[in-house]
C-alpha cells in the first residue's frame, strides 16, 4: 500500500510501520509480551477445558451408556455414595431403563507411594460395563485379585499382563490391558467392584450407575423425570449438566472467559502505554508527515496498524507458548490422568479476536494523541 501524500515523494506506509516496530525491539518485545501472556493463558486454560469437557462426554456414554445417575446434592462426583441396594431396585423398576451397572471410583497410592495416586474403577464384571470393555492385551478380570489397566497406566507403571501392581494396600495381577480412548478410563486401574468396596469400606455404597434407555426414549428427559421421582438421585444426560455433581468444568469454562476480560484490560494498558510513549517520541516525525500531506485518519491508521503489528506478534508467541504450556501439564503422572487438552480452533479464535481488540483499544488513545499534532508544535518540541 502506497499514499502519495507528498506530491514529490511516495511514502510507503507498510515500511514505515514496520520500521517503527522494529527499531526499538526490546520496547516492542516487552509489550508484545504482555499481550501474549494473555493468549497463552486463554489458549492453555480453554484447550484443558475442551479436554475436560469430551473426557465427561466420552465417559457418561462409556460401554454404550445413555445416562450416570450419582448421588444429589455432591460438590464432586468422587464424593457420591449411593446405597445401591435402593437405588438398584429404583431404577430396575423405571420403565424407561433397560439396563444398568454399578460403578465405584476412588483413588488409590500406586506401588506404595504416598505421592503417586492412580483412580481405581469398580466395575461389576457380570455388568454391561464389564461385556463390552474390550481389552488390547490379556482379558479382563477374573477374579477379586485381578485387574486390567488402561494403556496410559500401562505407560506408567512400565508393567505388561501377568505382572503385579499394588494398588492401595493390596497387590492384584494385571490380566489385561484396555484402550477406551477416555483420558480417565485409559490412565484408571479397572477392578472388581466388591474388591474395591472391601478396600475402601464401603460394602453397599457405590459412586453411581450406568444406565441404558429403551430405543427412544430421550436421556435429558429421562434424567428430568427420573430426578422428579427420585430427588435423592441427580441424572447426568451429558456434560453440559455435569454441574449437578461437580462444578470443576464450570469453573474451568468460567476461568477462560475472566482471563480474557483480565487480558483484555491489562494488556490494553500495555500496549496504551507503549503507544503513547512511542508517539511522544515521535513527535516531531509526525509533525512532518502532516507537514508533507498526511491526513489525520493516515496518522490514525499508522498507530492503529502499528499496535495490530504488536499484536499479531503477541498471537503467535502467546498461542505457541500456550499449546507448551497445554501439554506441560500432562508431564505429570497424578495430572496427566485427568486432563488431555483438546486444541479447537475455537479456542485459537477466541485468543487471537482478545489479542487484536484489546491492542486496537490500548493504541486508541495514542492514535487520537498522534492525529492531532500539528507541524508548528512538531517544531517546538525537543
């Protein structure tokens, strides 16, 4: 883009901004930065979420499942206890329910160490969830002193099937290996529900019960009316209500959102300020190019393009570092097991629309600033 804005000489706007960019790269640097903080954590944060929110997804429906049905009134699913006796004869009664399985979640120390924890799944191996949990390796359980890891675990431990794992205060023998595809399920040690019962004290109580609907019947509505019937129960259809059980993934999405609004005002006074010191510098460079022809919008549009420039910058860095930082947290075995980021597209957009709004806002004020020197005070300032 060219403006011939001196009748003798072109001036090629693109250069002139890119060389106002660059001329002072630590300055620019130091506000793109503050810029990418933002992205990074928009991008870090909103792709745990998205993996969160499929992990809830892909596990309600696990083995073919329609609904979860856990305990009312639980600030985290891990808490729930149902008597399962009760809650066993509510739901074989309900004339939407075709089938259901017990289901029993806690955490155990892994080989003995108080610092490695691994979730334990009881499952009834006489149980859908049992007949359609396939294994990769070896075959699923047999026995109270088996157990069949996910391949995650696998990883983990570095232990194949025939070997010995302890779990909690008791050593099983692998007898399988299972792939899900479920961050939860593939990182969980799957064993016996009445071992683990036994190991937790908790004979009669379980987590929750899968639950299969006749052909259609529509699981929100099921859930709804199944709760209506059953007011100790809470029904989770799918991971949008998952907030009945535990509000961490609403905290996660609510997360996403306050650090775009803090990136939006902390990074709009960076580049504000990095702006205006830049125009205040600049003074009597843009007295002349108002001297030569150049409008106030051209003036406007420099500062403007100018902060986008910071801003593009501050996208890449920020998304790159945030994809890092996304997967830095599953390095870590007790985290690893619960989140497995999804990167959207979404989520990039969302950081990089932040990024750019709040770097035209920030460089408002300065292009206002900028447009409005004259050249008679271009020549006055020192």
């Amino acid at each position: 883009m060219r403006l011939m804005d001196s009748p003798t000489k072109p001036l090629n706007l693109i250069g002139i901004i890119r060389r106002n960019l660059f001329r002072q790269p630590v300055r620019t640097g130091l506000c793109a930065l503050g810029v990418a903080i933002g992205v990074l954590a928009i991008v870090a944060i909103g792709a745990i979420a998205r993996g969160l929110t499929k992990s809830i997804q892909t596990g309600i429906h696990y083995s073919g499942s329609d609904l979860v049905i856990y305990q009312a009134g639980t600030s985290m699913d891990f808490l729930s206890a149902l008597d399962e006796q009760k809650t066993r004869a509510a739901l074989g009664s309900d004339p939407d329910v075709l089938d259901i399985a017990a289901g029993q979640s806690q955490f155990l120390t892994l080989e003995g160490n108080i610092g490695s924890i691994v979730i334990a799944i009881g499952i009834d191996p006489h149980e859908f969830l049992a007949k359609q949990q396939g294994t990769v390796k070896g075959r699923l359980m047999q026995s109270g002193d088996e157990v069949v890891i996910g391949t995650n675990l696998e990883r983990r431990v570095h232990k194949a099937v025939g070997d010995r794992i302890k779990l909690g205060d008791r050593i099983f023998t692998i007898s399988g290996v299972a792939r899900t595809g479920n961050v939860f399920f593939d990182s969980a040690a799957i064993l016996d529900i009445r071992t683990l019962q036994d190991m937790m004290g908790r004979r009669g109580k379980v987590t929750c019960f899968y639950a299969k609907l006749r052909p259609g019947v529509d699981p929100y509505k099921a859930a709804d009316r199944i709760e209506r019937d059953h007011p100790e129960l809470a029904a989770v259809a799918g991971a949008e209500q998952y907030n009945k059980i535990d509000q961490g993934l609403e905290y996660a999405d609510a997360t996403v959102w306050a650090v775009s609004f803090i990136a939006l005002i902390v990074g709009g006074l960076v580049v504000a300020n990095t702006m205006w010191m830049s125009v205040n510098q600049r003074t009597r460079e843009i007295g002349v190019l108002r001297a030569l022809g150049w409008s106030r919008k051209s003036v406007m549009g420099m500062i403007i393009f100018e902060a986008l420039g910071i801003g593009m910058i501050a996208c890449l860095v920020g998304a790159v570092s945030g994809v890092g930082l996304a997967m830095l947290t599953t390095v870590s075995a007790n985290v690893g097991q619960f989140v497995d980021p999804v990167f959207a597209a979404p989520t990039f957009v969302q950081a990089f629309v932040v990024a750019l709004l709040l770097s035209v806002a920030g460089a408002a004020l300065p292009a206002i600033r900028a447009a409005n020197i004259s050249p008679v005070e271009a020549l006055r300032h020192e």
